[in-house]
C-alpha cells in the first residue's frame, strides 16, 4: 500500500533531472546511484572494496529510520514521493539496493544516522546520499557536514577508482536531509548562502539538499509505504511529545503493513517515555480482533521482557558490588590488591561463591590464605 497526498511536500531545495543530467560526463556504463547513507564498494567495473566502517546504532529513532528505510519497498516509495518528479522519472527504481557503510562522524552517531543505496540512472552514474538528523536544536552548518559526508563518498569512489586504474572520475551526489525535530528549520538547504552576499560564482562551491522537514508534514500529508507512513507518523509524535496520538495508530495502515512493520513500530513506542497503562488502551481499543490481539499479546511480551531484563540488570549489578565490596576489604586490610588476584574476583559470577569471599577477606590471616579459598 502506497499514501500519497496531492500537496506538494517535498522540502524547499528543488534538485531536478537536469541538474543530475549535467552533472555527469562519464559515458553510459552499469549507472548507479546511491541514496541513503553507505555507498556501493564498486564502481562500473570491479575494484577491490575500500570499505567505511558502520557504526553502532544505540537510538530507538536510529533503528526505527534504518529498519524501515533498509528495506526497498519502503525506501523506494520514500524516493519516489519525496524527490522531484523529473528526477525520480530518470532512475530505474527496480536495480535500487542497499549499501553497506556509514559517512557520518562518529561523535554525531548519537544525533544522527544515514543510509546509502545505488539505483541505476539514464545518463550515468550518481549518489543519492540521505541524512536521517534528530538533534533538538537546527544546525545553520548542515550544508557544511553534508558536504564533509559527500567528500567522504568521494574520496572512496577515488580509491576505487585507483585500485582498478580506471580512468579519474566523481558521481555527482543528491543529498536529502530528515529531519526529526520540534520546530521547523530556517536553514536553506542551499550551500553557497554560507560564503554570504558578493561571494564569486566562480570561486563559490555551491549545491542544494532536499529537506524533508516531519514538523512541517501533516499527519495526514505524509507519503510512502504503509510502513515508511507508520514510521515517519511515529518519528513526529515522538519529536512533538504525542506518541500516542491517534494518527500514529491508523488502524488501517497498520493492517495494510507487514507484522514486522507493526511490531517494529510498537516496539519503538514501548521504549519511550509513555503512560503505559494509556499505551495498553490504545492497544486494546482497536476495532479489528486480530490486530488487537497481536498488540496486546506483543505488550504482554514486552512486559515480560521489560521484567527479565529487569531481574537480570539487578543481578548483574550485585555481582559488580559483591566484587568490589571484596577488593575493596582486602584493601583496607592488606593494602594493594595484586592486579592478578583483583582479576580473579572480578571473574567471579556466582552470588554465592562471592558472599563466602567476603567472609574469609574479612577473617583471612594473609592475602595468601585469602587467595587459597577463590580455587577451592
């Protein structure tokens, strides 16, 4: 199931077709372009792999993007509906693929995330690059990072190029930017309005980025799959404070997603600062018998889950305590704590085996004698 809406809702930067078309002067070969946030390791013909290394996803809005938007069907009605018409027209959507590796910085992995995806053109080869940006405040910089991102693109579509001796040449590069935020942005999605008024033409770097702004969309004006819809719905309540807004649980779309599309985005719910007894509600006021009893026995899950974890962090964090509360008798008692012994106790899991240390760092006549109770 595909939403679309008849408004025009695309961001403010306006990248065309042929702005793609001139851009790219290599002749006709296997076209790609990447959209998202990895780039493709070869390209036209085969070169060693000049990797970027993926970083770690810690944010529940992180992995909703990158799960939703990983799959194709997801990211093609996204492009499709969010690019400009001429351009989305010019690509061959059913060659779209995912690419592995990230472009981001590593100290903004907390604030942001991206995806890359090649996608065969008409006219050459070109990258689609999608920036996925969640910090609460605007960055008036993004132009800059984004350009940074896109060097990183190129920089190793160079060394690809150099390893299989082809002949020197960079893809143009289409950036688009998400942004999850509570306020909408006045940034222009245009480069050269940094360098300021009177700046040189022809000294002045300069592209556009599409800017797809949650904030400024409408629950209702959002596009896409079923699923890219539940998500970026989600993504706006979240950043507005209204997670459980009723938008957010379209029966209709839910039933018209896949169980992992729903699933995903409940579980994404559940992770955030909600009434949950509100949350179980919502659940439970659903008017189709078998999607409620799907996302009542998921809460049920979770619940246990949320328990399990629970029971087990505080385990985890007794075992820490025990430990430390050993060393740190024998300290007081002996002094310094060989390195070697310390690491033995550290070592130690059961809870059991830890109560009977503490008893004998407490009553041990020597470190030695101590040290002779950990084998036993």
């Amino acid at each position: 199931m595909e939403v679309r809406s008849n408004g025009d809702l695309r961001g403010h930067g306006r990248v065309s077709a042929d702005f793609f078309a001139q851009l790219i002067t290599q002749p006709r070969r296997e076209s790609r372009i990447l959209v998202g946030g990895r780039l493709r390791c070869e390209f036209g013909a085969p070169a060693p792999c000049i990797a970027m290394a993926e970083h770690p996803v810690h944010q529940p809005n992180d992995k909703l993007f990158r799960s939703t938007f990983s799959e194709l069907e997801n990211a093609v009605a996204f492009f499709q509906n969010y690019l400009a018409a001429d351009l989305v027209t010019s690509l061959d959507w059913s060659t779209l693929r995912q690419q592995p590796g990230s472009f981001i910085d590593s100290e903004l992995t907390g604030s942001e995330s991206d995806l890359l995806f090649s996608v065969s053109s008409e006219s050459g080869e070109a990258f689609i690059y999608i920036l996925f940006e969640h910090q609460s405040r605007e960055d008036p910089w993004m132009a800059l990072r984004l350009l940074s991102y896109m060097v990183k693109i190129w920089e190793r579509q160079r060394a690809n190029n150099l390893a299989s001796k082809q002949k020197p040449f960079l893809s143009p590069i289409i950036p688009v930017v998400l942004a999850q935020s509570s306020e909408p942005w006045r940034t222009e999605p245009r480069f050269s309005p940094l360098f300021g008024q009177g700046a040189s033409p022809a000294h002045t770097p300069d592209f556009t980025f599409e800017l797809i702004q949650l904030v400024s969309l409408g629950y209702e004006e959002m596009r896409g799959s079923a699923a890219g819809v539940l998500s970026m719905r989600a993504l706006r309540a979240d950043a507005l404070g209204e997670l459980l807004h009723a938008m957010v649980f379209d029966e209709i779309l839910l039933l018209s997603a896949s169980e992992s599309a729903v699933e995903r985005l409940f579980r994404y719910i559940s992770a955030r600062d909600i009434d949950r007894n509100a949350f179980r509600e919502t659940l439970n006021s659903f008017h189709n018998k078998n999607l409620k009893e799907k996302a009542m026995t998921l809460a049920e899950q979770w619940r246990q889950e949320g328990m399990e974890e629970g029971m087990e962090k505080g385990r985890e964090e007794g075992r820490e305590q025990a430990q430390q509360s050993v060393i740190d008798v024998l300290e007081v008692r002996y002094g310094r704590v060989p390195e070697g012994l310390a690491e033995k106790i550290q070592r130690e899991r059961s809870l059991a085996k830890l109560r009977s240390l503490l008893l004998h760092a407490l009553k041990s006549p020597s470190l030695e004698d101590f040290a002779s109770h950990i084998e036993a």
